[in-house]
C-alpha cells in the first residue's frame, strides 16, 4: 500500500517549486496576446488556445507561484 502511494506522486515531474518562473511569465504574456485577439474576433481556435494556456498555468501552479512573490 505505500509502494502505491509513493508511485502516484512520481507522475508529476514538474513541481512548483522546480518552476522556471520565466514560464509563468510567458504564459501570462500569451494568455493576454489571445485575449486582446478575442476582443476583436472570438473563434474556436483562439478559445482553444485560450483553454489550453489556462492548462498549462493551472498544471504548472503558476497561480501559485505568484502568491508566494
């Protein structure tokens, strides 16, 4: 039983902590391109675009590390 629960934490390679904050920063920068692209015309590619920034934010807990600045 705790050879499993150990196992389940290895799948995320890319913890907060070892976060290249430069990333985050990227992410932003691209997240706000899409949304100043969505005021002018809101397509399905920019709104999955859109979706698929957030995801990467979200799994690299870029929210995250700005709390801690």
């Amino acid at each position: 039983m705790v050879t499993l629960i150990s196992g389940l934490t290895i799948p995320f390679p890319l913890q907060a902590k070892e976060l290249n904050p430069n990333q985050c920063a990227a992410l932003r920068v691209e997240l706000r391109q899409i949304t100043e692209a969505q005021r002018e015309r809101s397509t399905p590619y920019l709104q999955e675009e859109r979706k698929r920034v957030k995801d990467q934010m979200w799994a690299l807990k870029c929210e995250e590390m700005e709390r801690r600045r």
